[in-house]
C-alpha cells in the first residue's frame, strides 16, 4: 500500500511586475500542485463509472478500486479515506499515463507526451478546484495500474515506485516519461505559466476539431491518414494514436505494426505536444516553471520528395531535386513579414562530418503564416550540393528569419533544425535511416 501524504494546500500567489516608467504589469507565479485529491468510484471497463455510483472502500476488489479484481490482497489501498489525497508524481500519474495510454503498442516518445499531457490536465482542474474522480470524466485512474505491467511486478519500494530496483521494462518506460516534472502553460509573454485544459482523445484521421480554447484550434494531422482510423473520442486536442504516429513516422502508431514509414518523425515530446497544441509552453514544475520551450518554432508535417517510396533519392553533384514540405508553425505568433521581422523562410543547410555547414541556395517565403493552422505546403529545390565527396551527407532544414534586430535561424533560438541524411554520388557504404534529424 503506497503511503498516504498530509493534505496539500494549493496556494495561488497572484504578483505583479513594477517599474518607475511603465503602469504595472500583473502576471501568474503558479505554484504547481504535489497533490491531488480524488474521488475513486467502481468503474466499468471503459472507464465509466458504473451505474450504482459506489465509492471504493476497505477490502473492496471491484474494478476501478484496483486493477487486481478479486484479489484480496490487492484490494483499495486506501482504508476507508474517499476522497483520497495522493502524490501525482508517485502514485497519480504512475496508474493514470499506462492506463490512458497502453505501453505495449505506443512508442516511449508518445507515452511523454501523454504524461506531460496528463499532468498538465491534472493541474488545470485542480486550480479550478474540481471536484475530481477516478472515472473517464477527468483521467481514468485505477490503483495498481502500474503494479499490473505485464509482467506484474511488485516493487520494493512501494513509496517511491520509479526508485525500486525491480522495475519491469514497461514500469521504467512509465518512470521515464513522468521522471521530469513539464507541463503544458498557455500565455504569449515568458510570465505566463498557468496550465492549459489539454484535453486528449484516443484517434481521428486527418484533422483534429476546435475547442473552446485558444490553444485547441483544429491543426492538419495528415500522418493520420490510413483509410482503417476510426475516429475515437472528441478530437479536440492531441490525439493519443496521432502522437504514436509522429513519434515512430509511421502510419501506425502500434509498435507491433507497420503501415507504411510517413516522410517525418518526430523524436521529442515537445514537438507532439505543440503541433496539437497552439501557442503553448512546455514548463518545467521542478525548476521554478523554467520556460522549456523558445518562442520560434516550427515542424515539417510531411515532406514529398517525388520518389516512388517518397524518401530521400541518391543525389548527384550538379543534380536539383525539386521538393515539397508541409510546414506547421508551432510558435507563439503569426509569422507576420513586416517590422521588426522583414521575413520568414524555409531554407536548408548542407553539412557533413569534417566539413561544416554550407547554406542552400533555395528557399520559400512562409511570410503570413499563422500560428497552428494552416500548414502551407511550400516547394523548395534542393540543389547546389557542396564538393565534399561521395557519402552520407545532412539537409538541415529550418525557418530564417531576416529582422530589424539581426538575423536569425531558429535553431540559433533553441529549436532544433530538422535533418535528414541523403546518399551523394552512390550509395552510401554503411546503412543511414530515411529520415535523420533533431541533431543538436
């Protein structure tokens, strides 16, 4: 039985910025949650509460009070408290992120978006002072979850469960993706920390659909796109099976099968998370909500490079291989092309170990672009390519931005450029993936 915590009291500290020259400047010092209080229902399998609305009490083996029905030793591990107020980092998050989404089939890079995405959904009710239960009204929670990873494991220490030596494979995929403490904030200025209502649901193809937030606007998914989706759950938000897709650059999310490889991946949570989300930060709970996320950023949704598999060609010196790429502008603002930021660009850079970075000849205006959608598609040549020899060589793509204030590229701002390996004059001695990319 994991330990009970004392009751947590949520403090708001509202503070403000002041200066001698300008009017003040109020803005939010959250100060997120280490609890969560909880009403634990019975629940049926999917998650609903069941009809009689019975809370879980001493001894109770009922599906929803545990995740071991029938099993007596692992009955509610709480007594008789219900409500329950339990840690989110070491119980909460460990039975709700397995359990809205199965570890087996989902790459571990989903699996942290889903977690971030969990917790910062957990922080918004609380502050809104929800009264919240364990039933897939909020995020369905069942005690043991974790526990019942196959192959159940049963820790040795049950206080802090990540720190036990015994650990299954799928309990340290779990551990992993809730190890770092981020969640998700909406708000335009670095003071803006409040959790966004990330909202998720299970799958939808092509597009997800408007909520009622600003951060929820409908956004292109086209790596959803198998004809066998069957939309599943309200759309609004990050699709859990779109993020498994993303994270593998397949048109399946399931680990166990393969639909056929889609022209990007993506390697890092954050780039699931601010696709689906619009003009959000990824903050740091753990470090005083240190901004985690820069304000410029971008993703490729799709890139068409006219070859019957669609990936990369053999390129020759001297060859031009015309190009498509989807381009999704995942930052905090419009990309609007007048003062102080003359324009924005989609561009390239050649580079190759021992020989640096060479900037590509090509590039395409992305100027009006907004932020979250629409995703243009925007057709750039890729040419010129520098002498370096026969080999495995990197495009880097990546936004430039000509401004009043200097010039930049967005990875020069802490948003990674997004790569790809290509085979120049032959191909290449040893084996490099199709796509290749997120290099610092």
């Amino acid at each position: 039985m994991r330990a009970l915590p004392k009751i947590f009291l949520l403090v708001i500290l509202i503070m403000s910025t002041v200066s001698q020259t300008t009017e003040a400047k109020p803005y939010h010092a959250y100060s997120p949650p280490s609890s969560i209080t909880i009403w634990v229902y019975r629940l049926r399998g999917d998650g609903s509460i069941e009809p009689s609305y019975t809370l879980c009490s001493s001894n109770d083996t009922s599906y929803g009070c545990t995740a071991f029905v029938g099993d007596s030793s692992h009955a509610y591990p709480y007594g008789s408290n219900n409500p329950v107020t339990i840690p989110i980092e070491t119980d909460y998050l460990l039975d709700v992120v397995p359990r809205e989404m199965p570890v087996d089939p989902f790459h571990p890079t989903a699996i942290q978006a889903q977690a971030i995405a969990a917790r910062s959904y957990a922080y918004w009710h609380i502050r809104q002072g929800s009264a919240i239960n364990n039933s897939n009204q909020f995020q369905v929670f069942v005690p043991y979850t974790f526990e019942a990873l196959s192959s159940t494991t049963f820790l040795d220490n049950p206080s802090d469960p990540c720190a036990s030596s015994n650990l299954n494979r799928y309990q340290r995929i779990v551990c992993d993706a809730v190890a770092r403490r981020h969640y998700i904030a909406y708000g335009t200025s670095p003071n803006d920390d409040l959790p966004a209502f990330s909202e998720f649901f299970a799958d939808i193809g092509n597009r997800t659909v408007n909520g009622g937030q600003p951060y929820l606007i409908a956004v292109d998914d086209p790596i959803s796109s198998h004809p066998d989706i069957v939309p599943d759950g309200h759309g609004r938000g990050m699709s859990q099976k779109g993020a498994g897709r993303w994270a593998r650059g397949n048109l399946s999310f399931n680990m166990n099968r393969d639909l056929g490889a889609w022209s990007v991946r993506w390697e890092r949570a954050e780039q699931i998370l601010v696709h689906y989300y619009t003009g959000v930060h990824i903050r740091d709970a753990a470090n005083n909500n240190a901004l985690l996320t820069p304000s410029y950023r971008w993703n490729p949704l799709q890139i068409n490079w006219g070859t019957p598999d669609n990936h990369p060609p053999i390129m020759d010196h001297g060859g031009t291989y015309p190009i498509a790429v989807k381009v999704q502008n995942t930052g905090v603002a419009d990309w609007t092309c007048s003062y102080p930021h003359f324009s924005y660009e989609l561009r390239y850079r050649w580079a190759k170990a021992g020989h640096g970075e060479v900037t590509g000849s090509s590039w395409a205006s992305v100027c009006g672009t907004p932020k979250g959608d629409p995703s243009p598609m925007m057709n750039l040549t890729i040419q010129n390519i520098p002498n370096w020899g026969p080999g495995a060589y990197t495009i880097r793509f990546d936004i430039y931005v000509t401004s009043a204030y200097g010039n930049f590229w967005f990875s020069e701002r802490g948003w990674r450029s997004y790569d790809v390996s290509v085979c120049v004059g032959g191909p290449c001695k040893g084996f490099i993936p199709a796509v290749r990319k997120d290099y610092p």
